[in-house]
C-alpha cells in the first residue's frame, strides 16, 4: 500500500486495470511509535560520545573512526530523517540527498569527511551543537 502523494516512494503505474496499486492518506499515528522508538535510540547514542573520545585518546584511528559513525554520524542522520522524512525514518543515508534541504546536506557531507582523529576529535564537537540544534527543531515538530 502507498502512500498518496509521497514523492519518497512513489509508485509509477502504467496499468493497472484490476487496481492492485491501493493508496492510503498519510498517517502520522503509521509512524509515531517507531519514531519515537528511533528517537530514543539517537539519545542514547548522543549520550555515547566518550566511547568515541577514549580511541581518539588512545590514537587508534579505525576504532574512533567506527564509533564516531556509529555515535556521531548516525544519530545526525536519524535526526534529519525523523524531521524531514518521518515516514521513512529507516532509511539511512538512501537518497537522502534528495529528501533533506541542500544545506542540511552540505552540513551532514561535512561532518561525513573525516580523514583523521584530529578531524574526529574537532567534528565531534560541532556535532554535538547540531544535534542539540536539531533536537529543538524536532521538539518544534512536536516528535517526542
């Protein structure tokens, strides 16, 4: 079943003469539970940020650079998707270019290009004030 008017996924139908394509209107009760489920998820990961700076620490780029995506990058991401994209919050980094505003993009790709610990260690920080940013627009939204 799809969701009417959703550019996400959006069924191109040639032909359906048995009407096996059905629609049904956007339900934001669909997708509360889960949200909110990922929301919880992105406050623990966000609390999880000395497991990225012991590596960083300790100078073991590969170990800080897994758990800067995991506790860093990720949650970024699900915040972004749970504000611009509720209905396909699980979608990852999937064509998210083309479901966030550019300058959302511009921001995620750079706190994306990491190269060493010294940029881990300065994105962490930044990261941090936007995902606080990003936690008032979802409050704004009421997604709680």
């Amino acid at each position: 079943m799809y969701i009417k008017d959703n550019q996400i996924e959006a069924a191109k139908v040639i032909f359906d003469k048995s009407e096996i394509i059905q629609y049904k209107d956007y339900n934001e009760c669909d997708y509360k539970s889960f949200n909110i489920a990922r929301l919880e998820e992105c406050k623990y990961r966000y609390s999880q940020h000395c497991r990225v700076k012991k590596y960083v620490h300790r100078g073991m780029y590969l170990e800080a650079y897994a758990y800067y995506n995991r506790y860093v990058l990720e949650p970024l991401i699900d915040m972004l998707r749970l504000i611009h994209t509720p209905s396909h919050a699980h979608y990852y980094l999937i064509h998210i270019s083309q479901h966030i505003p550019k300058s959302e993009v511009k921001k995620l790709e750079f706190f994306a290009k990491i190269s060493s610990l010294k940029d881990i260690d300065e994105k962490m920080h930044l990261a941090e004030t936007w995902f606080l940013e990003l936690m008032l627009e979802l409050e704004k939204l009421e997604i709680k």
